[in-house]
C-alpha cells in the first residue's frame, strides 16, 4: 500500500524511541525530522501530500526495495523551505526518493540509524 506525508506524520509519531519531529516550515511545506542515534541523520516532506512520499535527505538513502527515484540534489537548487527546515552543516538537503509503503520507511530510519 502506498504511503503520503499524511500517512508518515502518523507512523512517525508512533515511533519515538526511533525518531523525533525536528523543525517544521512556518508555511507548512516541509517538516523535518531527526533520527535520536547512530548518524542523527535528517530528513524532511511535506506532511500534506496525499498521493507520494518523496523525502530529502541529508545523506544517500539507502537502496532498499521500497525506495526509489533516488536523486542527487547537492547540484540543484533547493526551496528555501528546505534550508528552514534542516539543522544545516551536514544536515541539509541532499538527496531525495520516492518511499513505497510503511515497512519500507521504518527500514529506512533503521538503515540511517
């Protein structure tokens, strides 16, 4: 089953020994989170979307069935919504993929922990 921002924001409340809400956008665009271990890695969407969930992340997702359209952004102009939302540094938007359903995004957070 296909997984939106929508769907995200309620599995990742569920998981919060995993993962804490970090920023979100002042305009409701994006909202970030962060992982509490391991890499502390960030990622962002946004929470609205009905249909897709493509987030940024702030390192090179890792290539798991479930996670596609892996794209390199560090060549591409980010939405400032993006530069709000991510800590900065080595936190900030640098790849973005499509992910497929709810397993798919918890083996994700696990493979970035």
């Amino acid at each position: 089953m296909k997984i939106s921002g929508k769907d995200a924001v309620s599995i990742l409340a569920k998981h919060g020994s995993i993962v804490q809400l970090h920023r979100k956008d002042n305009t409701n665009k994006f909202w970030s989170y962060k992982l509490k271990s391991g890499s502390n890695a960030e990622f962002a969407f946004d929470p609205n979307t009905t249909r897709h969930l493509f987030i940024r992340f702030d390192q090179e997702p890792p290539t798991v069935p479930g996670v596609d359209k892996i794209e390199n952004l560090t060549s591409t102009s980010i939405s400032t919504a993006l530069d709000r939302v991510f800590s900065g540094g080595k936190h900030k938007a640098k790849f973005k993929a499509l992910i497929f359903d709810e397993a798919t995004l918890l083996k994700v957070m696990n493979e970035l922990g």
